[in-house]
C-alpha cells in the first residue's frame, strides 16, 4: 500500500466512478485488491452490513443509509474487494453551499485495518470537498478511540473548542464525542 494519497493520481471526481485498485494488506495473502470507488445504489444492502459490523449498537438504521446515500451519494466511497463485499467507506455530508461538511462515516473492516486504508479513504475524501471548495470538514470521535485520534490528527484535524472538543451525551446518555475540525485552504 502506497503512503501517495489518492488525489495525486485522479485529476476530477468521474475519475472514482472507474475502479481504481489499491493492493490487498500484506497481511490478507491471496485475497486480490481492493477497489476505491464511489458507492453505488446496489450497494446498499453490503453497506448496512458493513456498518452494523463495524459499529453495532451505533450503526445506522437501513432507511437512514437509504436517504444518506439519495442526498451525498458523490461524498460516499467505499473499498470494494471485488468479490461483492464492501470493506470500508467513507460519507460526507456537506450544506447546500459546499462551505462546510461533516465525515459522518468512516469504517474498515477489522481485517483490513492497520494497512492505511482509512488514510486513504480520508485522503481521497478531503480532496474531493476541498476542490467542491468546502472550506471546513468536522467530525466526532468516541473519546476512548485513540487510533482514530491519531489519523484525523496526522491529517490536519484539530479538537474543537469548547473544552478540548468533548461533548458529552452527544450521542445519548454516556455516549460521549469529541469534535475536530479541519480548515481547508482555500478550496479548489
């Protein structure tokens, strides 16, 4: 897997809608390589089952996917294996003027973790609201999720103030968020 992210090898978004191949984790022999694209509406069914594996109790409810897909299909990109499973995705969602969006989704599959796909989906994510012109991208993280801290940090992402970021019961009773923000310069 390639540290290079994505953005540098596509010149425009209808690019994605041509497979591109990034290679199988050293770790997972044998198991071809995975497809970076946009997602498609029959993939609908994989998506919530891939949600519900990744997030169980949080996941998002299938007509709740449904409509996600229907408003911000082009921010929504996922990690095809080629075999009809879906091994990771990203969604964005972003306001009518393309000013400001929001990372409401990002997973991969335990497999498939630790092999910088989650970078490359954020990468190749960002580059795509940043030549839309957004101008800020924020998103919530469970506290305890260090890894995740990592990455968005390593990507430019900062804690949004208040109180470093932490919003408790965000999410419900003892479902605490911190939020992080990241400014893009200047847009496309």
């Amino acid at each position: 897997m390639t540290a290079e992210p994505l953005e540098r090898f596509l010149n425009s978004p209808e690019q994605l809608r041509t497979p591109f191949p990034l290679p199988a984790p050293p770790a997972s022999p044998g198991t071809g390589d995975l497809v970076l694209r946009t997602a498609r509406e029959t993939d609908l069914p994989e998506l919530r089952r891939l949600d519900q594996e990744v997030f169980h109790e949080v996941a998002y409810p299938g007509f709740l996917l449904r409509q996600l897909y229907d408003m911000y299909a082009g921010h929504f990109l996922v990690l095809d294996d080629g075999r009809g499973r879906l091994r990771g995705y990203v969604l964005a969602g972003t306001t009518a003027l393309d000013r400001d969006s929001w990372i409401l989704g990002l997973c991969v599959t335990r497999d498939r973790r630790r092999h910088g796909l989650g970078r490359e989906l954020m990468t190749e994510i960002l580059g795509l609201l940043r030549r839309a012109g957004t101008e800020r991208v924020r998103l919530t993280v469970e506290p305890a999720n260090h890894a995740a801290i990592l990455l968005y940090r390593s990507l430019g992402f900062r804690f949004e103030e208040p109180e470093g970021g932490l919003r408790r019961d965000y999410f419900g009773p003892g479902m605490h968020r911190h939020i992080m923000r990241l400014e893009l310069a200047g847009g496309a």
